[in-house]
C-alpha cells in the first residue's frame, strides 16, 4: 500500500490540493479530511477546489465516494470542484462508472484553473 500524499496550494482564485498515491478504504478518510478543508477556505474566499489527481495511482470505490460527496456539497455551496484525471487509474475508474460525466474533469492544472 502506498500512502497517500496531500499538498494544498492557493492561487489563480482556487484551492488546490495536489494528490499522491493511493485512494482506498485506509487514505479516503485523510482526502476528505483535505477537501473539507480545502471547501472550507474556498467558501472564505468564493474560490473553486481543484483536486489534481495526476499523481494518484490507484482510486478505490471509497474515493469515488468520497469525490462525488464533495462534487454534490460544491454544488450545494456553489463552490466548483475540479478534478484533474489526465490519464491512468483515475480516468478509467470514473469512465468506468460513468462519473465522468458528473464531475467537471481537466486534463491539465492550468486548463483545470482556467476554467469557469
């Protein structure tokens, strides 16, 4: 199991969290415990959260979970959750259950930042 990273970063009007590793039932709790801080500075200040997932190697349905909690509070609070998944694990894991099309994906931080 490789454990899971987490740096957060504030520019460009967003939160970013920049994340490493794995997501599974062990690490999901420390990425919501980052989401939920990063949702709570965001809200502060009207910003977007950008989750840069490039450096994930593996998601567990744990994190998916976790990413469509924090997809339907940002819209709740209208604080919009972007997620970089360029390509790998990630990417085939929300094409695999669709959730591509429910969350806003980026292929790229700066495209993830330009957007909205």
């Amino acid at each position: 199991m490789e454990p899971l990273e987490v740096e957060t970063e504030q520019r460009d009007n967003a939160v970013i969290l920049r994340v490493a590793g794995e997501v599974d039932s062990y690490t999901a709790p420390v990425l919501q415990e980052h989401l939920a801080a990063a949702f709570s500075e965001a809200a502060r200040h009207k910003y977007a959260v950008v989750l840069d997932m490039t450096g994930v190697s593996f998601l567990a349905s744990t994190g998916l979970s976790a990413l469509v909690e924090y997809h339907t509070r940002g819209e709740d609070q209208g604080i919009a959750l972007r997620i970089v998944a360029p390509a790998g694990s990630v990417l085939r894991a929300l094409r695999a259950t669709m959730l591509n099309d429910l969350l806003e994906l980026h292929a790229t931080l700066p495209e993830a930042l330009a957007a909205g």
